[in-house]
C-alpha cells in the first residue's frame, strides 16, 4: 500500500513488503516460497526504520529478482543514511512506490527461473532394455524429497521433472516406428505449472501440474504408433504418492501382433533395437536460490 508523501514510514509499512518478499524468498506456503535465508525482519512500532533496514529489503528483492530474471532489478536502488526516502522516486529509485512495485513484481513472477539460475540433469535414472523386446515393458521410478518443503522449494524455485524415451536408429519397420513415436514426443516435463511435453506428437492428459496429479496412477501421457503399429502405445502414468513422493511409471506396449508388412504370412517381429528410458530434473543451483535435489530410484526395472 503507497504511503503519503510526508508520512513517516510505518512498522505496518514495511511489514508489508517485508511479509512480500519472505514469502517468496523465505518458507512461504503452497506456490510460494524458495526456502532460502531471508535478510530483512519485522519490525515494531518502537522500532526505528534505518537505511541498513531498507537496505535488507532490497537485499531479499535482488535475490529473488536475479534468480527469476538473471539480473538485478533495475526499479530500486540501495539508500544511505543520507537519503531521504520518499513516496515516489522514479529518479532515485530510492522511493517507497519502487519498493513496493519490486517486491510486487517478483510475487508475480515467482514461478519464472531465468535459465543461468537451473542445472538441468538428464539421466537421474537411466535404463536401456537391449535390442529384441516386444509385449509390454514397464518401469517405475520414484523421486522423493526429504519433506513437504524440500518439495515446494523445488517446484517454486523452477524445479522440473523430465522425462524421455529414445530407440536406437536403424532397425526393421517397427523399430523406426518407435524411434519415432519416442523421439517425436520430445520431454515430458513435470512442474508447479502444469505438465507440458516439447514434442510435437503425443497427448497430455488431466490438465494437471506437480501438486494436483491424483494420489492413484494416473494417466498424464501417451503416445501411440502409426499405420501397422497404430496398436504400440507409449503411456506415462504419475502417482502423487504422499505429500514427498512422486511416483513415475513407464509402459511400452508393442501390442502390434502379427501385421502383414510384405510378403508371406503375417509376422510379429520383435523391436530389434534398444530402448533407453531416462527420468531427468531441472534443479535450481545459482549463487541466490539453490534447492536440494530429490532422490530418484527405479524400482520397478523396464
């Protein structure tokens, strides 16, 4: 709330950007919250309103800021025992109104990680089941988190899960059939969000994002084959399993059974190339905001 000129500021005034931004960079709660060390505190009416004060705010604004943007805000500046704050400094950018609009601006955008401020793993898990495969494979991985928490800072800090599937090139018509079916659905990614995929091909089911998948396997993906092998279906089933641990299976389906593909009767060939299955994150790791990884285990072999 914008402050009059020639008002003092209030212990109510600065809580109210303080409470903004701690709970974006501090424990917050849902959607909010990086579980980082907050600089700045709540003050009382006895308490008199510094430049070290001020300067803490701008300290938490920056950390958050630069995390989500890759660069400080240019809206504030710092102040010195000199300055006279005002109402509004859009010179200075010492005034409240700047302040305030910081401390807005990286509510708002809370969700955004610019991409220098996340590491991305692929391979969290990673497993290939060797050439000559057909029926179906499935696998499951859980990636669990140390609390609740570890959770939230994850996902609000631009933590993703990913995943992927390839087939090796070459190979018979089937195997390229699942080379395809895999390569055109590029990563499936899990976020605070939604659940999105960068491929062209494939569907997403539920409209869900982390927090809202179902606490029994659903399905969040599938993708299926073409022409002759229009019946081989790729699916991604997710589970929220408790309030730290989600649960990841993979199922290839070569339901395809015996397709006449040339001459002579009709045959169910194998896959005759491998398939690696990779289960990734994107992970906050940047000097302002770094988060704990989860732990993620296959537990249930392709």
């Amino acid at each position: 709330m914008a402050i009059a000129s020639g008002s003092l500021v209030l212990a109510s005034d600065y809580n109210n950007i303080k409470t903004t931004v701690s709970n974006i960079v501090g424990t917050g709660s849902g959607d909010k919250g990086y579980g980082n060390t907050v600089t700045s505190s709540q003050k009382t009416s006895s308490d008199t309103i510094d430049a070290t004060d001020i300067n803490q705010l701008y300290t938490d604004i920056q950390l958050a800021h630069t995390h989500q943007q890759g660069s400080a805000s240019s809206l504030i500046a710092q102040v010195t025992t000199s300055d006279i704050i005002e109402a509004n400094n859009g010179v200075s950018f010492k005034g409240w109104t700047q302040y305030e609009t910081a401390a807005n601006l990286i509510e708002t955008n809370r969700l955004t990680a610019n991409s220098a401020s996340m590491t991305a793993t692929a391979q969290k898990t990673t497993e290939t089941l060797a050439a000559g495969w057909n029926g179906s494979r499935d696998q499951t991985v859980t990636i669990t988190f140390a609390s609740a928490d570890a959770r939230r800072y994850f996902f609000n800090s631009g933590g993703e899960i990913r995943i992927t599937a390839s087939v090796a090139s070459g190979g018979n018509t089937k195997s390229q059939d699942w080379a395809t079916m895999c390569s055109s659905s590029g990563t499936i990614i899990i976020a605070e969000d939604g659940i999105t995929k960068t491929g062209a091909s494939g569907t997403l089911y539920g409209g869900y994002d982390e927090g809202t998948i179902p606490g029994t396997s659903t399905k969040i993906f599938d993708r299926t084959g073409s022409g002759n092998y229009a019946e081989n279906t790729w699916t991604i089933n997710a589970t929220n399993t408790s309030a730290t641990v989600i649960t990841i299976e993979n199922i290839f389906n070569d339901a395809d059974i015996c397709d006449q593909t040339g001459t002579g009767p009709a045959v169910d060939e194998d896959v005759d190339r491998a398939l690696t299955v990779n289960v990734g994150e994107l992970r906050a790791t940047n000097a302002n905001v770094t988060v704990a990884s989860p732990t993620f285990a296959v537990t249930d072999s392709i």
